[in-house]
C-alpha cells in the first residue's frame, strides 16, 4: 500500500480538503486499492474536531465526500508514509524539521508543486480560514489543478512500488 499524508495548519481547512479530492482523484483513476490517503495538521489546536463548515460546503457542493476528525502530525508517521505534502511554505518547513532523517525529509513535497500552471510564486495554497467562501472556493481550485499532477507522479511510482 503506497501512503500519502496532507499537511495543513490545524487540519480543517487545506488538507483535509485536498485529502477528500485526492482520494476522489485515485478512486476514479481506479488506484484508490493501492493507495491510502489522509491528512494532518502542523498543529493540535483543532485535534478531534470536524473540518470547517465551509469546506464542508465546498466538498459536498462539489460532489465530493468527506468524513473527517483534525489530528496533528507526528514525526513517527514518516515511516510508514510514502509522501508528506505540504499546503504551503510554512507547512514544509515544520515538516522538514520534525522529519527525523534526510530521508524523512525526501517525502515532504509542496502540493502545488505537482501543477505545472502553478509559478515559483504560487507555490502555496493560501489558508482559506480567515477569509470569505470565495478562498474555499479557490482553494478546492488549486487543490483539484494541483491533485492531477499528483495523481501522475503516484501512478509513476506505484509502478515503482509494485515493480
């Protein structure tokens, strides 16, 4: 089983968003048996609550299902986990430091870096939390842009994986 964790700020917002399209993404690939999605957050502050109102909104107008509990990310989950993705900047500095070997580190991608369309620039997925709908909105944009390449670089690896 090929492991991908979404990392976010409080985990209510960005990732698990990006964790309910991704695992839409793979399912209609047809890889959703061989890959296992989830999310975290660099902090505990929201550990046990639901995802925000909004991104549920967001999801459900999309079409897209979602059960979800915020948790925090722990160092020890690199072991078992295949690729981290971090949200944005922030996010892949604190993994970067909690990742306990170079090779922990490797895993840690930037999502968008996965969207050919995206710039150096627009490297983060801007934290929709303290905004209107319309940042849900354009985040759930990025995060679907972004998951396609996503999707093609763990289909190239599962070949890898699986080989």
């Amino acid at each position: 089983m090929y492991r991908v964790c979404f990392v976010c700020t409080g985990n209510i917002c960005r990732s698990p968003m990006a964790e309910s399209v991704f695992r839409a993404q793979l399912a209609e690939a047809g890889l959703d048996h061989l890959v296992e999605v989830d999310s975290a957050g660099t902090g505990g502050w929201h550990e046990g609550d639901p995802a925000d109102p909004r991104t549920v909104l967001v999801l459900e107008a999309a079409g897209y299902e979602q059960d979800h509990r915020a948790r925090q990310f722990r160092a020890s989950w690199f072991a078992s986990l295949d690729l981290v993705i971090a949200l944005d900047a922030g996010h892949l500095r604190d993994l970067r430091a909690l990742a306990p070997t170079p090779e922990d580190a490797g895993k840690i991608r930037l999502l968008r870096s996965y969207d050919p369309s995206a710039t150096a620039a627009e490297a983060d997925v801007p934290d929709p939390y303290y905004g209107s709908l319309d940042g849900f909105e354009e985040c759930l944009r990025l995060v679907e842009e972004a998951g396609r390449g996503l999707l093609e670089a763990v289909r190239e690896a599962l070949k890898e994986h699986t080989a």
